[in-house]
C-alpha cells in the first residue's frame, strides 16, 4: 500500500511517501523535512507559538513536495496518515487537519498516528526485526525505555522524572555558549576533550528501576563551569566530555538492567534493543548501548539517522503497519497533547512525557 505521512507534532514540520509490503520490506518513496532552527534558535528551545505558526506557512509546500518527489498525485494513495500527538496542540493541529482534508478530498482512509508508536515501529521499515523488543526513546521530548510487546501493545517501563535527554544536551550547549540544537555541539566539542577532568554524577544510576533523571547533571555542568577559571575552549570540551560519558554511563546501566527484564519476562535468550531519537545519533551513547546489548546477547539496531529525527515516513509506516494488521483506528480522531504509549499509563507533568 503507499501511504502518505505528515509530521508536525514539535519543530519539524514533515511528510513523506512510502510504499508499504510488510515488516523490514517498507521503500521510501520521499522524505521531505522543514526544520526550525532559525526560528527558535534565538530562545535555545523551542517556542510552542512560533512553532505552530511555522507550521501553518509551510505544510501546504511540504506535502506537495512529498508528492512531487514521490512522482505520485493524492488519487495514487491508499492512506494518509498525521501525527496526532504527543505534542504540541497548535503543531498538531496544523498536521491533523491537512491530512483529514486531503483524506476527505480524495475519498481516502485517515489514520490519526500516536507519534510515540511511529517512533517504536520505524526500526520495522528496514529491518526484519520481530516482536517483542525493547525501545529506547531518546529525544528532544522524551526518554523512556518502552516494551513493544506487539503491534499495538507497549509498556512504558521507565521514564525520566524531569528533563528528557535531548534537552538536556541542549541546555548545557546554551550554558556552555554553544549552538542550537547542542547535542551535535556538545559530542563535537567532547571528541577533543577529557571526560575525567570532572567528575560527574551518574544519576539515579545505582537505583534498582528504569528511570532516568538529567536535571542534577545539568546543574552539575553548571556548577563546573562557574567554577572553572579560566573557562576555555578546552574547558568546554573537557566539560562536554565529561558530561556525555556520565550519560553513557548511566544509560549503559539501564540498558543493561532493561534487557535482564525482557530476558527474563519475555524468555527470549537475545534480546534486542532499538535506539531511537535525536540522541541515538550520538556516537558515545550508541557505543554504551551498543555494549550493553552485546553483553546481554543480544543486538542494538539504530534505524539510520534520518529515521531516528522526526520525519513523515515513521507516521507513514506506523499509518501503514496498524492498516495491513487490521486495527481498527477512529477517523474522527482529534490531536491530542498528552498520549502516553500504555493507554494505563499515569498521566504525568509535562507534554507527552
Ligand atoms: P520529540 O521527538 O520528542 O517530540 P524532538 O523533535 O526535539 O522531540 P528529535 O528531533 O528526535 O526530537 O531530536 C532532537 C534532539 O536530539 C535535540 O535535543 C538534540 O540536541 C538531540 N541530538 C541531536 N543530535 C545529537 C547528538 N549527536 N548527540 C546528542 N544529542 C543529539
Ligand atoms: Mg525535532
Ligand atoms: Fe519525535
């Protein structure tokens, strides 16, 4: 089936095409992404209302794109599909209504995506890869560790009790005086510098459970930096270093523990870890979790860099997936802000955490 996906829950306002057989067998048919950087460059973060207006002014000419790449018109499609949250309402909304418009023009079927489901089943466009596994989500917005039982059934298993990871490198760029988005800024600046010259906390490390917490480090960086005299361009790099190894650290040790947990609740003997998110790409964090995987018997697979990102393609192959299998989905679906992946899940403090 070709589905047509749009992306707009946060700053990439995105669509994509795909032709869809069956897991690991998915073709990119276009990949169009519209970044905000510049517009929220200025704030070191990104600004809901501006974000939905830069929404507004450029999803007509993404999606068109999307088609035009694609070599394909709307009466080509066999579904269109939106993210239709976690995220923010004004984005959401703009994505949500483009699609349903589109779908009601050319008589075709909507499917209202949950972004954090897009983001578990991406791993599936390109790799043969078999229910159950374990997701780590880390991004601008989250970073939890999921149990993706099955098409349709997830389990959240650990989640951050404050700041996700991907803010968490960008707010120590911006107090470091580095660039936006800092995650590339901090892993550029750490491969030059020496991650023991400070020594920073691995938090919530040795706690017996999956959860995560980056606001102490943060703070930790914060403090090193007030501290440091003079604060040179080594400094920073000595910083970031240390930074993203007490990340690696930490994550090393969930990872580790997560994968003990599909182990022994799953009986699976190799159990495999997908990466996804904007820090997956770090090339320190997918080493830690690359051994963390190895030691467990298991595998990592990072689907490839533009997948991890926000993009159209993952709500079109999410979209795609929940169609071939049959699910049913409400077309009259409405954006919703908050939408944790387990439907059980304890609503908690701030959007779609
Ligand atoms: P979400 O998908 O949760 O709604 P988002 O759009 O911010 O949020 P992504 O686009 O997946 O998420 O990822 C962006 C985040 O990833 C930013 O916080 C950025 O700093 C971080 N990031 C990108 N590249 C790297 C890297 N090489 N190392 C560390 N962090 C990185
Ligand atoms: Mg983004
Ligand atoms: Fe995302």
């Amino acid at each position: 089936m070709i589905v047509l996906g749009i992306e707009t829950s946060c700053d990439e306002t995105a669509a994509g095409v795909i032709r869809a057989e069956r897991p690991g067998h998915g073709e990119i048919l276009s990949d169009v992404v519209r970044g905000q950087v510049e517009a929220h460059a200025a704030y070191g973060g990104v600004v809901p209302e501006i974000a939905a207006r830069a929404h507004v002014e450029v999803v007509d000419e993404v999606v068109a794109k999307a088609m035009a790449d694609a070599g394909l018109g709307f009466a080509d499609l066999d579904l269109v599909a939106a993210t239709a949250g976690p995220g923010l309402i004004g984005g959401l909304l703009v994505g949500l209504t483009t699609g349903k418009a589109i779908a009601a023009a050319a008589r075709l079927p909507f499917r209202g995506i949950n972004h954090l489901e897009a983001h578990a089943l991406t791993a599936r466009l390109t790799d043969e890869l078999a229910f159950p596994y374990l997701l780590l989500l880390v991004s601008g917005g989250h970073s939890q560790f999921i149990l993706v039982e099955d098409l349709g059934s997830y389990r959240r298993w650990g989640t951050t009790i404050d700041d996700a990871l991907g803010e968490a490198f960008d707010k120590t760029a911006k107090l470091l005086g580095l660039g936006y988005p800092g995650g590339p800024e901090v892993e550029k600046r750490a491969a030059d510098g020496d991650p023991t010259r400070f020594a920073f906390p691995r938090p919530l490390a040795d706690r017996p459970d999956l959860a995560l917490s980056f606001a102490g480090l943060k703070t930790a960086v914060r403090l090193a930096a007030e501290r440091t005299d003079p604060l040179d361009a080594q400094a920073i790099c000595d910083i970031c270093a240390g930074f993203q190894a007490a990340i690696a650290d930490v994550l090393a040790v969930k990872a580790a523990r997560a994968l003990a947990q599909l182990r022994s609740e799953t009986g699976t003997d190799a159990p495999t870890l997908v990466a996804a998110g904007g820090v997956a790409s770090n090339r320190t964090v997918r080493q830690a979790l690359a051994g963390a995987a190895e030691d467990a018997g298991g595998r990592l697979v990072v689907p490839p860099a533009r997948l991890c990102t926000d993009n159209g393609v993952m709500i079109a192959w999410a979209g795609a997936e929940r169609a071939m299998a049959g699910l049913e989905d409400d077309p009259e679906i409405t954006a919703r802000p908050r939408w944790p992946l387990d439907a059980d899940a304890a609503p908690l403090v701030g959007y779609g955490r």
